[in-house]
C-alpha cells in the first residue's frame, strides 16, 4: 500500500493499526499456484486466523490444513456463510488436520466429517481408532530442518525407519492411511531441505507399495520462505527444485497439497504505530510506540523474526532503539534502526508483518491488540 493510504487509515481508525490488503494475499496466492502447478495449496490457517482472510484464500481457490478444533470451526462457520453457489464444491475431506497431536474431544467432534488426520506414532493411532474411526490418515515424516527459521522436527515425525510399520499398524487395526507428509521447518532458506524430504517420502512410498499398500496423498507441508531481505533466495528457484523432485519421483496420479501460510498472507499487512515517547540513553536516541511485542510484534519473539520500522518522516538518519508499550525490559523492538530525528505523536509503520504477528498477540500489562483493518476484500 502506499504511504498516503496508509496515513489515511492510522487517521481514519486511529493506531496502533494493522491493515491487511487482499489484493496481496490474491497474488501470493496466484503466484503460488504458477509456479507449484501440481500442488494444491491448503493455507495454514494458525498463520493468520482472520475470517476476512479465510473467505479470501476460499474464493481464490485454497483448501485449509488447521491445526486445532476452533481453527476447524472457524473455516466451517466462514466457508457454511458463504451462498450456496459458492461452497457447492467444497470438499471437507479435502480439509486436512495437521496437528499430529489432538485431545480426544477434538476427534469426537471432528470424526463426523470424515478427516483428514495427520498423525506420526502408535499411541496417537489408537487414541484415533477410538475417537474418530471413520478418518483418513497421513503420516507425518521427520525431515531435516537444518537452515529453518522455526524448526519443527524435534516435536513431531517419525523416522524414515518406523515409517512403513506405522502404515501397516494402521491398516492392521481397520484404519486408511491415504498420503505422507512432512515440514521442513518454517521459512525454511535451505533449500536442499525439501530435496531431501522429498527423496525420504518418495522412498516411504516405495517400501509401502512393496508391502501392499499404495499412498496415493503427498503433503510437502509449509517452510515456503517470505523474501524479507536480499538474503532469501527467489521462491521461483525452489519451485523449480520441487517441480523437478515431484517429476522425477512420483507418479502422476499422486496429488499433492502443500500448507503454505506465512507465503502467502506476511506481505499482505502493514503495522502503524505512534511514538509516544522519547529519550537519549547511553547517548543513543530511544523511541516508545504504542504497540510491542506482546502485541502486533509478538513474532519477535514467537517467530524469531525481526522487522524493520520505519517514519513516514523524511530526514538524515541515525541509528536507534525502538521499545514497546509496555513495562517488560524485554519488550524492545529493534535496537539498530536507521530513523530520522522524531517526535512524539509522529506516526512509524512496520511492512511484511501478516504472519504469526497480530495473530499471536495478547492484552499483556492490559494493553488491547492493535486493531486490524482489511482492505480490498471482495
């Protein structure tokens, strides 16, 4: 958006803001799609829950992987408001449910649709033979996640070696596993890390086959990196790697889905804050906004991103601090952006902050979220 929009929001809504243009969200999703073909992309809803984004990414064509019971409800109630016309082609067992971990009580309440459940050990197969019998099953692979912002191997897949035993446990005991799946690790940079998942499932795959069962469903996860600096290869150059991996290796009846959520609504959103204060510490100027990373920043900390602020001011820059809101030493934004000589009540603004941002955010020390506006929604 351009700078004059976006100073017309902050004085139409007031700050802190965050406004989230679907334009960009239908692009990344498009762009998406061009250069991943073959895949089906199911957008990870924990990335950034807004109902307005959901209906969004639905009529552009998306499917939903969530990760929890109120993220599963929240497509249902979004997708069911939708005329009728608009949701005939909605396939729920299309939906899949990649939280390899689920309270009983969720698969109680889901095992009417008929899922799509990813699970990755025997404990987790059995609680779902239980709970939700009539679901489809997908077994998430442990990857490597080496060169990963947000590494997710540790806490969920299995080994290449228990694989198959865990395909054939299902079958065993009257359950479907129907694909594989894995994660490379969120905004993954290395892009060997997908080469080589690929090559492990392809080889998953094969051994099943061997032992009788066919999978016919490969989920090749998230990781899908956002270009927030000069430093992030072009996603043009993974999707060619991918699309090579997929031809060489698998068959074309597979289908193959994909849960891309920080790829495709990061650079749809723009946070507004205004500096409510200011100092000089340790001879270094030192602003305070009215946001934090309990707040809109929140991914700071949870996401192990960092991102830039920047003045609607023009001016020489110098380096300094910029704090949040609240009374936590920990609450610092950046301790080296580049700003021109502000003042109080100037407004800053924050780009590339869709992902795991506002959609982590709390009331820490009472303070309220910042208020999201969404713009060019159809």
């Amino acid at each position: 958006m351009t700078k004059k929009r976006l100073l017309a929001a902050a004085k139409r809504h007031g700050t802190p803001i965050v406004v989230i243009d679907h334009e960009v969200i239908r692009r990344n999703y498009a762009s998406f799609r061009r250069h991943l073909p073959k895949v089906q992309a199911y957008y990870a809803v924990k990335a950034n829950p807004a109902p307005e984004i959901v209906r969004t990414l639905y009529k552009a064509g998306a499917s939903f992987d969530v990760a929890s019971l109120p993220e599963f409800l929240l497509v249902h109630e979004n997708i069911e408001r939708l005329p009728a016309k608009a949701r005939q082609d909605f396939i729920w067992d299309k939906i899949i449910y990649a939280n390899p971990i689920k309270p009983k009580e969720t698969l109680e309440a889901l095992d009417q649709y008929k899922p799509l459940l990813t699970y990755d050990n025997r404990e987790e197969l059995a609680k779902i033979k239980r709970y939700a019998p009539r679901a489809g099953l997908v077994l998430r692979l442990r990857v490597p996640n080496t060169g990963s912002m947000v590494e997710l191997s540790s806490k969920f897949g299995c080994d290449t070696g228990e694989a198959v035993d865990l395909i054939l446990e299902a079958f065993r005991i009257g359950l479907v596993v129907e694909g594989l799946s894995f994660h490379v690790g969120s905004q993954c940079t290395n892009f060997e890390n997908f080469v080589q998942a690929l090559n492990m499932a392809a080889a998953v795959m094969q051994e099943a086959r061997s032992r009788g069962h066919e999978i016919k469903i490969l989920d090749i996860g998230g990781g899908f990196p956002v270009h927030y600096d000069e430093h992030v290869k072009p996603f043009g150059l993974l999707a060619s790697k991918i699309n090579a991996e997929i031809d060489r290796l698998f068959s074309k009846d597979i289908e193959i889905l994909a849960e891309p959520g920080r790829f495709l609504v990061a650079t749809a959103a723009t946070s507004i804050a205004r500096i409510i204060g200011k100092a000089v510490r340790d001879g270094k100027p030192c602003y305070y906004i009215n946001d934090s990373v309990y707040h809109t920043f929140s991914g700071i900390i949870f996401d192990h991103c960092q991102y830039h602020v920047k003045a609607f001011r023009k001016g020489e820059t110098e380096i300094c601090t910029v704090f949040g809101q609240t009374c936590d030493g920990m609450d610092t934004i950046s301790q080296s952006e580049e700003l021109p000589k502000l003042e109080i009540d100037d407004l800053v603004y924050s780009e590339d902050i869709g992902a795991y941002s506002n959609a982590s955010a709390t009331w820490f020390n009472g303070f309220a979220p910042a208020q999201v506006v969404h713009v060019n929604e159809r």
